[in-house]
C-alpha cells in the first residue's frame, strides 16, 4: 500500500514521517511543473523580454492607450497618459543580465505552473478534511487560480505602466538622468504582478477565517473604516501617483476585495448555521 492509499484509508494512520514524505513527493512534482515551464520561457527569452517584460514601458502599450483616453474622458487630462520618454536601463555588474534572465524564466514558470502547483498542494491538505468541508471547498483550484491571474494580470496591464510613467517622468533636478538597473524594474515587475496575484486571494483567506470561525462578517463591517484607510495607504505606496484617478484606479479593486470577503463570510456563516440546524433535527 502506497502512501496515497493510507491517506485516504481509514484504517491505517501515517506517522509524521509518512506525512513529511508524502508532502515531499508533492512539492518534488510542483518544482518539475515550475522547472518545465521556466525552461519553456527561458526557450523564448527574447519574446518574455522585449514584448512582456519591456511591454509596460512602451507608449504603444495597450492598457496605456487604454488609461490615456479614460483619463482624458473622466476630466484629467493627460495625466494617464505617458509622456514622451526614452526608456533606457542598464547593468553595472558583468552577471548582471545572465541571472536577470533566470530570474524572468523562473518567475514565468512559477505564474504559468501556478494552478498545478496549488492543486499538488490541495492534494495533500485535502485526505485531511472532512466529507463537509471537502463539499465546502469545492472548485477551489479554479477559484484560485482564477483570482491569482486577475491579480497578475491587473498587475501587468495597470500597476506596471503606472509605476513607469510616475518614476520615469518623475524630476528632481534636470541634471539627474534617470537609467536605473533592470535588476531595479525587474525586481518590481515581480512585485505589481506576483505580488499583486497572491493579494487578490484575499476573499478566499476571509472565507477560511470565517469557516474556521476566527473571524466573523460583523467584526470585518464593524473595522470596514480602518480597512479603507489601510488600502489607501497601500494604494498610495503602490502607485505613488499623485492624481486622485490613478489613487483610485489601484483602492477600488483592493476595497471591492474586502467588500467580497465580507459577503462571503457572511454566506459562510449562514451556511454553517443551516447545516447546524439540520444536524440537529
């Protein structure tokens, strides 16, 4: 009997030993996934460079274009709209460019091996749950991944070409030229994408807090006030723009977020409480 067979078998308990095994076995799957796939991107370097990292930087971008005309709709001119800048960055450092292109195809294969990697770690907390909270957390893995790429993609499309236009048109003085390292951009590439990605779980976080009862839908509406003024600040330090448009284009999504998560705490909690009254009847 293998070791997925004494999970899911009743009679037979695995020792922490077995556990840390089978977990191993799991996490050895989800670094070929990740392994395979940044050999994927590593394959076609040049593309993931010049048309994906590099993309954002470019006035011809789509979501640039995109930000341009909403900004002159909504009455804030040109504002979102990138100004004639050449975008140049450099490497002081001989290794520089050779770990910054390990660096691209290992964070590429991370976002596209993302939902396998989540569903080898499913698979090992799932023998844990009971019959009820597998039904509970059904279509998890969509959900996930689902929510991880919006978040990326958000990242991409409007953190990014934001970040660029404040930094690169941003003036201290006209005898500073700004050619900062791309080790620097790529660094918070990863940040307004990956980072932005795992963010937007947070309905889900909620919604395990509320089924485990650590947290309640009346606690997260009675500290809704903190919680704006905590996503502004976020949002401020996100995207250190200085019009009150581009503030809201990255608080609005981070507040609907937390308006998310207490509507589904509060479904969480009338479920359970209707599973309770059924139990016992």
């Amino acid at each position: 009997m293998d070791f997925f067979e004494k999970r899911n078998n009743g009679n037979d308990e695995m020792s922490f030993i077995d556990h840390l095994e089978v977990l191993r076995w799991h996490l050895v799957r989800s670094v070929i996934a990740v392994v395979v796939c940044s050999i994927i991107v590593f394959i076609f370097t040049d593309f993931f460079v010049d048309d994906v990292i590099f993309g954002p930087t470019k006035k011809d971008f789509i979501s640039v274009e995109w930000m341009c005309r909403i900004g002159q709709k909504v009455g804030v001119g040109e504002s979102l709209c990138f100004k004639a800048t050449n975008v140049v960055f450099q490497e002081n450092t001989m290794t520089g460019q050779f770990i910054a292109n390990f660096t691209v195809a290992f964070m590429g294969g991370f976002i596209l091996a993302f939902p396998y990697v989540f569903w080898e770690l499913w698979r090992f907390v799932k023998p844990a749950l009971s019959e009820k909270e597998t039904r509970q957390t059904r279509g998890i893995i969509f959900w996930v991944s689902m929510l991880f790429f919006t978040g990326v993609a958000f990242g991409y499309f409007i953190l990014t070409p934001l970040m660029v236009n404040f930094y690169f048109n941003y003036k201290l003085s006209d005898m500073i030229e700004i050619r900062p390292l791309f080790t620097d951009y790529l660094e918070n590439v990863i940040y307004t994408t990956v980072g932005i990605g795992l963010l937007f779980q947070l309905p889900l976080l909620i919604l395990l807090l509320a089924k485990a009862g650590i947290v309640t839908a009346a606690m997260l509406r009675k500290f809704r006030r903190h919680a704006f003024v905590v996503i502004l600040i976020a949002a401020a330090i996100i995207t250190p723009t200085t019009d009150p448009f581009s503030l809201a284009v990255v608080a609005a999504p981070l507040y609907l977020l937390f308006e998310i998560s207490i509507s589904l705490a509060a479904k969480g909690e009338k479920k359970n409480a209707e599973e309770s009254i059924q139990e016992w009847s």
